[in-house]
C-alpha cells in the first residue's frame, strides 16, 4: 500500500513538472505541431539563446523551420546537426528579430548527461541581438 502511495505521489510530481511552460519561465522556445524538436535539444537552446532576448520574462523564440542532416563519422557513429530557424517576438507578438543556429548532437557514448553531446553556433542574427 505504501508502495503504491509513493508511486502515485511520483506519477503526481512528473505530471506537474511536464507541464511547465505556461508562459511563466525565461527565455522559451516555442515549437508548434508541424515541428519536432527533442526536450533536451529544446531546453539547451533555450537555455544557450536566453541571452538573445531583450525582455527576458516577455519575449519568446519560434521556431519558424528546422532541418536536420545527418554526418556519419566513422564505423556507424552518426553526428546530427539540427538548423533551427526562429523569429524573436515579444508579447505582443511582433517580430523583434530573425535567429538561425545550428545545434550539433555529437554521437558519443561516453557522455556524463545529454546536454554535454550539443553545442550550438549562430549563423543568421538579423539585428545583431545574440552577441
């Protein structure tokens, strides 16, 4: 019985934080249906373009387009390199910038955590604001 308690207790908690993302945190990416894009590989640009944004608690980065191309290195390791296309916009919605990275997820087994397998490079900064 307790057992059971304390799983539902966990079901609770993973519901409620994959939830987040009302609008509420800095710096967020929004992703609409017709693209997918990874938690991990979302939260890391998120995370890494923060700086890119004026008003931190207001404007939001989204995605307009992405390609993803594949680099096989050697002996079955394959590198994806994800070009994320987005406008910055404010609250109101108005377009504030054009924003183009590339996110490289190096095929790598010997990772500490995922984030450490990304990077990320500028290649498009429209009004100079990711500097």
């Amino acid at each position: 019985m307790k057992l059971l308690a304390v799983l539902a207790i966990l079901i609770s908690m993973t519901s409620l934080s994959s939830m987040a993302g009302n609008g509420v945190e800095r710096g967020r990416l929004i992703v609409g249906e017709q693209h997918f894009l990874g938690t991990e590989i979302k939260n890391f640009i998120s995370k890494k373009m923060v700086h890119c944004l004026e008003n931190t608690k207001k404007d939001y980065l989204q995605v307009k387009g992405i390609s993803i191309e594949e680099d096989e290195v050697d002996q079955g390791i394959v590198d994806l390199y994800y070009t994320v296309d987005m406008l910055h916009k404010n609250e109101k919605g108005n377009i504030l910038n054009e924003v183009s990275v590339e996110i490289e997820d190096a095929d790598y087994s010997n990772w500490k955590k995922y984030e450490e397998k990304l990077s990320i490079k500028v290649l498009k900064d429209t009004n100079q604001l990711c500097r």
